[in-house]
C-alpha cells in the first residue's frame, strides 16, 4: 500500500467555512485515484467543484501522476455529468470496484 504521506488533500474554504474538498490516493506508478470530492449544497452549481478537481489534477502532474482514476456511484447522476465534462471517460470497475455492479468508474489523461 502507497504511503500515506504521498496521499494528497484539497480544501477550499470561504471566510473559513469549508465549501469544497477533495483528496489523491497514489494506485501504481503514474496513476492516481481522486477521492472524497465533495461539494457543500450551498455551494454547488458555482465552481467549487471544478477548482478542487483542477487543483488536485495539478497536484497528480506534480507528483507525476498522468492518470487520474475515480469511482462514484449511479446515484450520482450530476457528479458523472460533471466528470464526463472535465474529460473523465467511463472505464471498466477498477480494484475494490471490480465485482461491485453499481460501480461507475472513470479516467483522465493528464
């Protein structure tokens, strides 16, 4: 299991609230996974969500991560719209994912 030290977290705050995070979980050289994006409702629907996803892509460049992987599930519906927009393309169930039938997986190409 990867270190937890080379694991990487995002957070965005507003006047100190928390709006938005996010986190990278080192798989195998050169691949990522993006986990635990979150976006607080309030804040939905006005960016937060691209920034966390765009300062954890720059973070896996900088760790030399050029693959991004990440799972959510069907009930997801706006968060696989929103993955797909940013360039993610559905692949098949990876890892603790692969036997699990809900499971909607995705990967990025930095």
């Amino acid at each position: 299991m990867p270190a937890r030290q080379n694991r990487r977290r995002e957070r965005f705050h507003h006047h100190r609230e928390p709006v938005g995070c996010g986190g990278l979980r080192p798989m195998e050289p050169g691949v990522a996974e993006v986990k635990r994006m979150y976006v607080a409702p309030d804040w939905r629907g006005r960016g937060v969500s691209g920034a966390v996803l765009s300062a954890l892509e720059q973070a896996a460049v900088a760790r030399g991560w050029c693959t991004l992987r990440l799972e959510t599930g069907p009930l997801q519906a706006a968060a696989m719209r929103f993955y797909e927009r940013s360039g993610y393309v559905p692949i098949p169930p990876y890892g603790l994912y692969a036997d699990e039938p809900t499971s909607h997986c995705y990967q990025r190409e930095l």
